[in-house]
C-alpha cells in the first residue's frame, strides 16, 4: 500500500477529538499529522493537555506530538472537526477558505445549503453538492448528529419502497454522548433524564436533509412528520432508539 | 371513626402482596386481618415465611400474624390479591364463588366481560359491570397492568374532547415491575433490554377496555389503535413514559 | 414552646447549605431566619439562586426569601456554614470576631487548637474548648467530615473499654458525599473510584482529636495509627465502612 | 507448530464453563474437543443447552459440538472443570481416578493435602504435590478462589522479603463473580451488599496454603493472620481490593 494520507483533527484535546484520534491511529488510509485545538493547549505534548477518557490507552506516539493551534497553517489538507459548537462555525470555515478538506462532527454547517449532511450507507449522492460550495479548494462535510445516524439508515429503505407520513422516535441515550464530565452521576444513577438539550430539535430536522433528494443542486427535504423524544439512560456506550412509522397511502406514494 | 374493615390479601408474600402489606398497614378504613399464601407458608409466622423487600420495616405486629392458605374460609370479606397468574385465576374464581369481594392485581381475570378493569380516576362507571357477574354475593375487580394505568390517566381527557386515532408508546420501566429477584444484575448495570414478556400485548389491549364505554352491560372496547414498545432499565421505582398520539380527524369525530 | 431560634446558613446554595434548609426547615427549636451565599446569588430570591437538588421540593416559604451576603451584619446569632473551603476561613473568622455562633461543616477550623471537633454521641466534653477561643463572644464549633464520624461512634466504646493500637479502615462512599455536579457518570458507573482527594488525610487525622482527652484546656490527642483508604462508589446516599482494629495489649493499656 | 492437545470442559454451560470456551477456543496450544454438562443438556447441541452470556459471541464451531454427560470416557485426557461445587467433589474424583487430568475452578478439592493450589505466578513449586496424589495417572489441580489470587500475587513478594505477621483486607467484588442470574438488580443497584457466602472464609484459609512451603511432600501452611470483609458493588467485571498489612517483626523474621 501506498504511503499513508496525513490529516489533522481540529479539537483533538476534546471528547469527539479523542474519538477521532483513536479511530484513526492505524487506519490504513489517514495518518494523524496535526493535533489542533484551543489555546489552553498549544506547544504542550498531546499527552500533557489531554484528559485521556478512551479505555484503549493513550499510545506514546500520539501522546508526544505537540498540540498546534487551530489554524489553516498546518501540512495535513484533511482535519476531522470535534471542535465545541461554540467555535466550530468560524474555525471550520476559515479552514475551508485556505484550501482544507474539513470532515466535521459539529452541529454548525450541518444545515447549510451546499453542505452534505452525509451518512455514506444513505445518501453518498449528496457529495455533489460541494461542487457548489464557494470554498474554491477547500470544502465542509458534516456527519449528522449520533442518534440521528441510525433512525435514517432505518428509515432510508422504507422511504424508498413505500414512502413515510410519519415517524416517532424515542432514543434511550447513552452517557458518553455527552462528553466528558457531562452527565451528573446523581442526575442519572437509578434515574432516566427525559431531556436531551437540541437533541429532539436535531432528530426532527436532520432526517429530512438527509432523506431528501439532490434537485437542480439542491436538496429537496423529505416531507415526512418526525416527532422526536430523547432520553438519558444509565448506559455508557451505545444509544437504544424506539421507532414507530406510519406509511404514505398508497395513493399519495403514486404522486 | 367507626371499625374499621377487616380484609385479606392472597399471594401474601409475594412482591406484590408485600405492597399490599405496606399499603395497607395503616390505612384509614381497612385493617389486615388474613395474610393468606401458598402452602410452603402456611401456619409460619409471616416474618419467617416472606423475604421482606419493602425499604419500611416489616412491623411486629404483622410479623406475627400467621400465614394461612389460599383457601375461602377466612374472615375477611374483602381480598386482595397479588397472586402469580399461574394460580390467580382458579383462587380467585373460588373465592368471588364463595362470596368474596376480589380486588386482583393479576392479569388472570382482566378481559373477563363482567369484571372492571378499574383506575378510580378514569372508569369508575365500569363498577356497574359487576352487577352482571355470577358470582351470587362475591365479585372480582381487577386494576390493570402498571404502565397501562399511568398511559389511561394521560389518554382519558384527550379521548373524550378531541377523539384518538392512535397512540405510540414507549416505556422505560423500573426493574421494581419485575419482582423480586427479577431482572438479573448482570442483564441490566450499563444496559436498557428492549423487552418485557408480554408486556407490549397488555399495553396495545387493556387500555381498549378502560377506555372503552358501558353499552347495554356490556363495555364497547374503543376502537383507536396503540403500538407499544417496552423497555427496562436501571431504575428501582417508577416507570417513564413517552407518548405520541394522533387525534381523530374532525370528521370521524362528529360521528 | 417558646419562640424559635433564628439562624442563619452560610454557603445556602451549595449542596451541603442545602442540606441545611432541609433539616433546620422543620426544627423544633430552630428557624431559618438568614440565607447566605456568594456574590453570584445576592439579592436574588432563594429560589432563583440555587439549583436544588434535595428530592423533597423547596417549600415556597424557602424559595421566596432573598439571599444575602456572607456579612456579619445579619440578625441571627448563629450561622451553620457549609461554605467551600476556599472561602470558609476568612468568612467564618470575620462572623466569629463580630460575635456569632459559627457551627462548620467544612474542614477549615478543624484542626485548630480550640476549636471542638464535635460529635456529640462521642466527645461532648470538648464543649469546653470553646472558652478559650479569642473571639470575644463569638465562637467555631466544627464538625468532622462524613466517613469520620461513623467511624468515630464505633470506636468510642472500644477504646474506652480496651485501647487501640490501630485502625485499618476502608470506604465505600456515596456520590452525594462529592456534592453537585460533583462525580461525573462516565467515571463511576460499571467501576469503582479507588481515590477521594484528601478523604485519607482527615480520617487518619480527625478521629485522634476526637477520640482524644482534654487535658489543661488542650486536647491531647488519642495515640493509635489509623490506615484509610477511600473508595467512591455507585451508591447516591450512605457510606458503607470496612474497619479491622487492634486492640492494645493489656499491658500498654494497664499504662 | 506441531498439533494441539484436545481437552474438555466439565460443566461447559455454566458460566464458568462459558468462561473456558471463551478463553480456550482460540488458545496456541489446546484445543476444545468436549463439552461436558448435566444431564439437562446432554445430546444437545451446545448452542441450544447454553444460555450464553460472554460478550464475545458464541463460535458457530462450538455452537454445533453436542454436549456429552460429565463422565469419564472422553478423548480429551485434560479436563478443565467449572462445575457447581455441588457436584464437583464427585465427578472430578471419578475422572481423575479414571487417569485424567483435573484442572478446576471448584473449591471441592482445595483444601485437599496433596492437591496443589495453583498460582502459577506465586507457588508453581506446589506441582510437586500431585506425585503424591492416589489417582493413578490421573491428578487434580485446583486455583484459588477469585479475590484469592490478587491479593496473593500482592503477597507473596513481601511475605518473603519482609515476613507478614498479619494481613486485613476488603474486596469490592464484581457481579460477574456471583454467576448468572447471579445477584438481583433490586440488591445492588444503588446498593453494596457487604456480604458474599462463604467468601470470607476462602480468603482467610486459601492463601495460607498458597503462601506456605512444601516440607516433606506436604504443605505447611504460612502462619500470618488473615482478615477479609467481602462486599458486592455494581460493577460487572473486575475486583478491587483494598489490602493493609503488618509486617513481622525483626526478630521474629530471623528465627
């Protein structure tokens, strides 16, 4: 195999960074280049300015990098993006304006016109819509929020062979989706939090970029209803998802 | 105050008689005068024949109290019974035909056509079912399932201003519901289990009953359709919630 | 009865001046008459200014008062503290100098010289600490920190009635004991935490002042060797506590 | 590298036995070729007798291997036995009378005067016992109960360095340890329970063994005392153990 693609993770000293940074270690196409993140971490060793709370340990090689600002200086022209909403929107896109590949996990560019919304399993199509991002260069893709990822690889199949009125969906989440420290042990041990800040709002609306169809460089939304309720249950990895759907009439699937 | 009204409970010892036991210890109209269970209990004292799970402490006085056999020959006119469905439904029978007043937390006699499946606050006009039983001076009125009850407090003002077409549920319910031992540690720590034994079938039925109306001695089922999903997880007491509802369209509800 | 007492709480907000309201809130001698807490919360009702994590609700009597500085200027002679430690040396010294009451709950004055370390059950004599305290008519009265005292009670009795040569003890600590948000879920659910900072410190240290013997106005402290070692576990309220003793030999005790 | 040695699996459904599969499936030098169980499964394929609860998924290969009765007329000459100490005593004698070799995870034969006690890191010159066994070609090796071994791997380099005069321990044990069902969620969720049956006991008597010195082809145990007080807590795999020791004395370590 030919030599490996050097990358960049914006964020790196975060919950989502660490995600990437394990993930990709050995991947046999990226190779981590560049560890990015705010300035409370810059010029120390990874090891040094990270909370490590993976269970696979840290390894030595990642751990002495050098931690670098997130600024579109760096050698890798891919970065995967866990940056914090907060900060996301501005760096991703002074990233993409000097050229970079930004593959982002934040929720800021996820609604943007020319921004795929991208589950590769479900609309791989949606790829096209870069050619129509004004990045020159450079160019944003965003995942979709976790729990919105498996409801539309459910969905996806239905839609296509018999058309969806409507969908509910109740997630049972786990703590890890919200980071480190995230959820209070005394708010969720021998209890079920039924409020997950934006998470119903991202599942009502995320669903229906995704499933809907590239038109004339756009996407047309999917029109089905979703109504969405989000739970925190005492499980660490891993988020459970109760869907129940209801069918187009035949009548309106022929239209 | 007046005496107040001597009752017993079957299925003593069992979880659900336990409840009993505690609910009705002090009670302002009725006093525990038979503590009545299988036979591996009879004639011990209750304190040595059950395995006390309740947080209050078992009191003297009814640790004293000797247990006696499921049997139609006690004083108490009024029963209630926490019996396991394996032999609720044969005592039960024996002791409405015998002239006793059954209260029954058992599935054994719910769908029976004359007997209540009573929550005080949403069908206590079902109560007049029981003038056609055939029990002669007894009678069995049974309380539904535990997540079906909370779900028909919700539904009940819903169906009656603006008409159901359908209800979606999904239950994340307490390992309390499962007695004791119940659900094993190990199954459940770190984990949601996206099954109870028919527990989805109770759930997608009873309400039909409860909400039904009194036609001619008879209870007309309503006719809405309900999916139901049920879940456990890591909590003691107390089952969540989530539903989703459709209303009827005004149309058919002007019918 | 008489009138009540008022008393003021330091620290209201907080998870222990929480504790407070809720067991001054019903006392038969005393009343809440003063809630103190940080700049953050002056001149903000109660209500407003905590984020309340005691299961029984905030009474709305409670939740209407406005919140006042930390300042020696309020009415009730006595303050029960449950200040941070950053602050609760300088706060509580200023309250004594100027004449009140102080009762501590945090580690602060512990360890001062005249200072009781009180539990009543077990050392009610170092009351008398309290006159020689260079407050005027203020004084500090502290109590221990949680594992401690339990400890404590048990090991009255036993060194009193035979001597300790020592005490091996080991924790199993609740959630609640780390305060809100306090523990993070991810670390403690499916595990064990085998460390509370400082927690080793105060139970090797505590319990020889409190099991120690007034001698000319200063206590002298008690002589066995402690070895703790704290554990944080999945538990929301309740330390449990493993605790293995020597005695001392007759001989030594005979001294 | 030359051909595995076949071994079987006494009690192969339990969780024990499960265990062993687990680990021997893939293993360099054994190779799984009985699974032997109760009469409940026998003729049976494994995957319809076992109720599986590793993680790790259930091999087809294995999955297909129809289970045999626990008697000693298999090919396998090694057997691994994780049978209930009910039944263990007997079958593990008969096999190894029969000339296999019996090694076991039961407490049965612990204790035994010629039957080694293993941990291969602490006491292999132990081997040395099974010449004196009466089997025949047959033998039986046991280890030590769980909790048992880390404390005797922390042991064993300071009682021969330093001498122990005596050793206090508490143990946080895991439910995995307790099988499967195992303990009851209403017991440990939210909860430790300070006792495990008969656990106390093993790890005040199995290290003395482990830790004592072959003299004239028996045992002499060593001589230090030994507390334990064993807890459960919600943790699903892995003990921890709290150890404090005192050393032996100068002069008593020289004689």
């Amino acid at each position: 195999m030919k030599k490996k693609i050097p990358v960049g993770i914006l964020g790196a000293t975060g919950s989502v960074g660490q995600m990437f940074v394990n993930l990709l270690e050995d991947h046999p196409f990226f190779e981590i280049n560049d560890l990015c993140a705010s300035e409370r971490s810059h010029s120390k060793k990874y090891s040094e300015a990270v909370n490590w709370i993976i269970p696979k340990p840290l390894s030595e090689k990642i751990g002495n990098m050098v931690v670098k600002p997130c600024e579109p200086n760096i050698n890798s022209r891919i970065v995967f993006s866990g940056l914090d909403s907060k900060v996301a929107g501005e760096i991703e896109s002074n990233f993409a304006k000097n050229g970079y590949i930004v593959i982002s996990n934040s929720k800021n560019h996820r609604m943007f016109e020319n921004v795929p919304l991208l589950i590769p399993d479900v609309n791989p199509d949606h790829l096209d819509l870069i050619k129509h991002q004004k990045y020159g260069k450079g160019l944003i893709i965003t995942n979709p929020n976790c729990s919105t990822i498996g409801l539309c690889m459910a969905l996806k199949p239905i839609i296509d062979e018999f058309g969806l009125d409507s969908v509910n969906v109740v997630t049972m989440q786990a703590i890890s989706g919200a980071g480190y420290p995230g959820v209070a042990s005394l708010d969720i041990i021998d209890n079920v939090i039924p409020f997950i800040k934006d998470e119903e709002e991202k599942m009502e609306l995320e669903p229906l970029k995704i499933l809907g169809k590239i038109n004339n460089n756009k996407i047309d939304f999917a029109e089905f209803k979703i109504s969405a309720q989000c739970n925190r249950v005492a499980v660490i990895n891993g988020h459970t998802e109760c869907v129940s759907i209801r069918l187009l009439e035949k009548q309106q699937k022929k239209k």
